[in-house]
C-alpha cells in the first residue's frame, strides 16, 4: 500500500511490477461491498512502514484513518514496524519526537534513523535505516 505523497517519488505501477501483486493507494475509493482493502492488508502478519514520513507517523500517533495506511494500521492487530525517513530537522522537530514516543510506547517498533546524506541533500539524522534492519526488526516482530 501507498500513501498518495509515495506516489510522487515511485510510482504505484512501479510497486505492481516488483510484487506483482496490486498496490493500494491513497483514500481507496475502490472499497466495494466485497472487498475491504484496510481489512484484508491489516490481516497481515506485520505491517512495515518503510519509509515513513513524518506526516504518517503522526497520523498512526493520533488514530487518523483518512487514507488506506492509516485504515490498515487502525484495523490491524499484526505487529507494527516503521522505519522513518526525513530531513534532520524534521526528525529532531519536537513534535516528531513526542509522535515517535507515543508510538514507542504503544508498543510498535520505530526504527531508529542513520545519519549519513539525506534525500533533500543534507547531511544528518534523518536517513532510512538500512533494509537488513528492517527485516530483522520484521523478523523480531513476527517471531520467526
């Protein structure tokens, strides 16, 4: 699944081309009589946030549900682990911080960021963690 803001750096095709599997997007509008998408994806057995935005992390904080990420997490009772990805001062911004330790608290696995160049150009806190730390914190999450 995609928040509609992913789409703009890959697209939703892109996703569908690698998983072969289709990708969710944005408000999912698709929610038919048959198919709830929040539901099905929340009967995961993880859901993986990577990379994730400062905006989503505060959303999962606050219990919003307006798009088909913050509807999975809310419907899901699997395991959470979100792997943040910003500029350093969006990560070090105050607000973030206490969105993160709410987060902490409720038990889901918020990975910690690498420092290192960042996709805005600067240099700091705020780079993705690296993908064999994000599966072993699946791994960890899932009991495997």
């Amino acid at each position: 699944m995609m928040t509609e803001a992913a789409t703009k750096y890959v697209g939703q095709l892109t996703f569908q081309a690698l998983t072969r599997k289709p990708v969710a997007v944005g408000r999912f509008e698709h929610v038919t009589a048959e198919s709830f998408p929040h539901l099905d994806l929340g009967a995961a057995d993880a859901v993986v946030i990577a990379p994730c935005t400062a905006n989503v992390i505060a959303k999962i904080a606050h219990g919003l549900a307006d798009d088909i990420v913050g509807a999975t997490v809310l419907a899901s009772g699997a395991p959470l682990v979100v792997a943040p990805a910003m500029n350093e001062k969006m990560w070090a911004n105050a607000a973030t911080r206490e969105n993160v330790a709410t987060l902490r608290r409720r038990g889901v696995a918020v990975l910690d960021v690498e420092s290192g160049e960042l996709a805005c150009g600067a240099v700091g806190a705020g780079r993705l963690c690296a993908v064999e730390t994000i599966v072993a914190a699946v791994e960890r999450a899932v009991g495997a």
